[in-house]
C-alpha cells in the first residue's frame, strides 16, 4: 500500500474535505449547517472522532465548492 507524504495530504486536504461536504448535500434536507455536517462525520468507536473537524479546512471546502468555473468557449 502506498503512503502519503504529510505535505501532500495537507495539500489536498481541503479538497477532501469539499468531497465530504458534497456527500453531505447528496442527503435532502431543509436546511444544512456545520453541526450537521460535523454530525455526519463523526463516529464512535473507543472514543469520538469527527473527520471533518478543523474548521479552516471546512471553511476552504465550502469556499473550493463557491468558486466559480471557468467558461469553455464555442469554436
């Protein structure tokens, strides 16, 4: 199995983290906020983890997710 050096894995971070944001909006809902994202990422084993937990890396998720694309233009 391959590993992942520690600055590639903070490098793509974010983008893992915009990948969870997505798959929590595949679910509907009425309203979506950062509790029930935290909420959907969290689980309990011995203790209580929450996989999205840094709240800069979730702030750049949802600024990734804002951002706009760019236009292909017709030839």
């Amino acid at each position: 199995m391959a590993t992942m050096d520690k600055q590639t894995f903070l490098n793509l971070a974010p983008e893992y983290y915009m990948l969870a944001l997505c798959e929590h909006l595949q679910y509907p809902r009425n309203y979506y906020t950062e509790a029930s994202w935290r909420k959907a990422f969290t689980f309990q084993d011995h203790e209580e983890y929450c996989y999205v937990e840094n709240a800069a890396l979730r702030a750049e998720a949802v600024r990734l997710m804002a951002k706009p694309v760019g236009r292909v233009s017709a030839a």
